[in-house]
C-alpha cells in the first residue's frame, strides 16, 4: 500500500474537534463498524432543580468499514508504542 494515492484532504466546513472523555463502543454489522463515543456531563434539568444528575451523552458516532478500523488499530498500535513523541499521522482508507 505504499505506492497508493490519496486525493488530497480538505475541511470546507470547518469540522470541529469534539471532546469525548467517557464511555466508547464499537458496534460491527456486515462490512461496517460503527464508533460510538461519550462525554459526561450534568443533566440541564436537574441542574436548575439544585441536583447534579451525571449523565453519559453521546457525543459522536462514526461509522466506518472494518477494512479501515484495521488500519485505525494498526496506526493507534504504531503510534502508541513509539518511544518518541508521536508525530501528527494519518491511516490509510481502503479503496476499492
């Protein structure tokens, strides 16, 4: 896969970063994977009623073929194991 061509990646929506500290999942069905992250946070309502009421919101959902969460663990896998600091990296998608 090293002689394989990418077409260049853009932002044209500006796409935020997205804070997720709690609970993860990973869901497969057939080809495709789905991520399901979370962030805890205190429910508004409760709030206001005087109580804290922690609740786990899912803050993103990612749905992706298994081919390309492969590459996503091979990548985690190279980046974490490294003694140096990790330089900024990205996984290869499957193409087909």
């Amino acid at each position: 896969m090293a002689n394989q061509s990418f077409p260049e990646a853009i932002d044209p929506h500006s796409v935020p970063e997205t804070l997720c500290l709690g609970r993860f999942n990973i869901s497969i069905v057939g080809d495709l994977a789905t991520l399901t992250f979370t962030h805890e946070r205190p429910d508004a309502t409760a709030l206001f009623e005087g109580r804290v009421d922690v609740k786990a919101v899912v803050r993103a959902r990612i749905v992706t073929t298994v081919a390309n969460l492969h590459e996503f663990c091979d990548l985690l896998i190279r980046l974490t194991q490294s003694s140096e600091p990790p330089a900024a990296a990205s996984g290869g998608a499957t193409r087909h």
